[in-house]
C-alpha cells in the first residue's frame, strides 16, 4: 500500500550536491562531477543528470555517459525479467529503487541484485544467466545455520565500454538480510511493498559499511516521491525485520544533508523512533547468536565456521554439469571441503587468502574422480 503522497520534501540540485560532497557553494558543475567520481563507479552520471536537471547543457561525452548509465540499468531490468521467469527472482534495490527517481535523475547501480525463494532456483537463475550472457566470474557464499543455509552466487562480465565502466555484476542470493551475525540473525525473505523492501535492504546495509552520499540520496527519492509506502507499513516491516535503529539512522542522516529531504511525517518518525528504541534494547539483552570475530575461527577451518554459523566462500575450480542435482553437495577431501554445485565445483574457504597447494590438492581430488569415470558430465561452459 502507498500513501496519498510524498512523507516529506525532496530536493537534489548542484548546490545540495556540492556541499554533500563537501566542496565550497561556488564550486564549478565540473567540479561536482569530479568530486563524484571517486563516490562509486557510476556516480558521476548521477551528478551529471543533476546538472542537466539544473539547465546545464551536456556534451557529448556527458551525454554518453548518462546513457550509459540509462542502458546499465536497462541491461540489469532484461537479466531480471529473465531472472524471474526462470527461477521466481525479484529485484531488490537497483533498478527497483532506479524507477523512483523522476526524470532526468539517473541513479548510478554497481550491481544487480536478485532474491530468490530458494537453492534450487539459485542454481536455475545462475544456469539461465550464464547461458544467455557467458560471465567469466562465478564465485559463491555460504551461510549455514545447523540444517538450513542460505548462498549468495556473484557472476560478472565486462560491461559494453569496459575501459571506462565497471564489470556488471549480478548477485542472485537466497536471502537479503544477513544481519550482523551476533545480536541481528538471518531474517528470511523481504517485504511484499518494493518501497518497503528498498528500504529495508538500505538499511541493512549498514552492517557493512556507514552510510553515504548514495544512500542518503536514495531513501530521500523514496520518501519524496508522490508514491512513497505507507508510513505504517514501513514501521511494522522496521519491527519485523529487525531493522528500526538503521532505518532511523539512515531517514535521520538524509535529513542531515543540506536541503536534501525535509523530517518526514511524524506518522513515520514517532512510530519508528519507538520501535527503533526497543530493538536497541532486545540486541542489549540478548545472546550473541554467533561468536565476535577471532572467538575460535581464526584459523579459516571451514566445517567449524559453518558449524559456528559464519559465512564461508566458494572458489571456483572448474565448470561442471550435474543433471540430476538441484542443490549443491558439501564434500569433504583429504585437505579441505568442496561444494558440488550443480553448474561448478567450487573450494570452500574461510580466509581471503588460499594456500596454493590447497587449491592444487582440490583440482587433483576431482581429476582423480573424473579419471574414475565419474557419473558427473562436464562441458566446456555449461552453465
């Protein structure tokens, strides 16, 4: 459900940008653009629609570069709609959040991400993208809690112009609220409302990193627009997912930008300064549901740290099709643990860095089952 209006007042010109980027109020539109840059990939086009927003007139290599940026998201809305005929995939944040920015605005998006109910249509969604766009990067994650796990599956492919822009990357993930893995545990699925879901995955967000210009920028579009979700929806979805406190954070570091977005309503700000407060007091009472970092896994073993419900990730070792496999097998060999997935065997590992004689002792491990004429069939890229 949407309100019968925006939840307050949105306003993005060069002269908000500027001092969200922190330059001086008379910095030049080259300037902003520059100082856009190092923000994110992408970023610049952002400020670029404003200026053009703001009566500037673009060139035509500002023109292109808006364009590319327009036709990044187009490419990402064409793996989605493919996405969810395969595998019942949907879009979370991207060019989700990309349609609530009004024209000329264009929001820069690194990467697509994409929900899915489960493993096996993961695994469908990955078969379906690989086949149609031929990434060369495929690498997975594994959550497991006891007999339930959740994976995250990255492909990437150089995008049209890959000199100037960065690889498209699409996650197809079996979950989007990971938590922090200590006070906030895995929350499945995400809001039916997509104005609630981005949101929400906004401000899950904050369990990697602080928040910043485009966040600020994106919940303030969300919350300025005439469609804006229902303030009481927001607030219920806040409480559920356990999410208030960096909900309120986010909507109060929006506000905090110059003239970016005004206080909402207060039928959205008491309502989640309540709920934010009370989740604040549930985390300082409960029980760590995962050990703090370095509490016995510093060692990177794989079986412990999946045991202790933290993540793990998958090295691609080589392309392979299981038929007759649905979800991947965990699979221990004498030096480590492998995932059998149904498009590739990956190595699983619990550092960043892998010890070469590992990696080697996995690639002779499945040589040695592939000599022994194993039921497995494998093709160049089948995935």
């Amino acid at each position: 459900m949407m309100t019968e209006g925006p939840l307050a007042r949105f306003t993005l010109d060069l002269d908000n940008l500027r001092a969200m980027l922190g330059l001086d109020e008379d910095a030049t539109p080259r300037a902003v653009v520059r100082a856009a840059r190092p923000v994110s990939p992408g970023f610049a086009a952002v400020a670029l629609s404003v200026a053009e927003a703001d009566g500037h007139t673009l060139g035509s290599g500002s023109r292109d570069e808006v364009s590319r940026a327009r036709g990044r998201i187009a490419r990402y809305e064409q793996v989605a709609a493919a996405a969810a005929r395969t595998g019942a995939a949907r879009v979370v944040k991207g060019p989700s959040l990309a349609r609530w920015y009004p024209r000329p605005l264009v929001r820069s998006m690194c990467d697509l991400d994409l929900l899915v109910p489960d493993e096996a249509a993961l695994w469908r969604v990955v078969r379906g993208i690989a086949a149609e766009y031929s990434p060369d990067l495929l690498y997975v994650s594994v959550l497991a809690r006891g007999p339930v796990r959740d994976l995250v599956a990255t492909l990437c492919w150089p995008a049209p112009d890959p000199l100037l822009d960065a690889d498209l990357k699409i996650e197809v993930a079996t979950l989007v609220h990971a938590g922090d893995l200590r006070h906030v545990p895995v929350r499945a699925g995400a809001p039916t409302d997509p104005g609630v879901a981005n949101l929400l995955a906004l401000a899950e967000e904050r369990f990697q990193h602080p928040f910043g210009v485009k966040d600020a920028i994106d919940v303030a579009v969300l919350l300025g627009s005439p469609d804006a979700p229902d303030p009481a929806e927001v607030v219920a979805a806040a409480r559920e997912y356990l999410l208030a406190p960096e909900l309120l954070e986010l909507v109060e570091y929006a506000c905090a930008r110059p003239r970016l977005l005004t206080e909402p309503a207060p039928a959205l700000m008491e309502p989640l300064r309540d709920a934010a407060r009370a989740e604040t007091e549930r985390r300082a009472g409960s029980t760590p549901v995962t050990p703090a970092d370095g509490d016995g896994d510093g060692d990177g073993d794989v079986r412990r740290r999946m045991a202790l419900g933290l993540p793990v990730h998958g090295l691609h070792l080589r392309d392979a099709d299981h038929p007759g496999r649905q979800v991947a097998r965990i699979e221990d060999f004498d030096s480590g643990v492998l995932l059998r997935a149904p498009v590739a065997d990956f190595l699983l590992v619990g550092q960043e860095l892998v010890d070469e004689q590992l990696y080697r002792a996995a690639l002779a491990f499945l040589e040695k089952g592939r000599d022994a004429q194993s039921t497995d069939r494998e093709e160049d890229r089948p995935w």
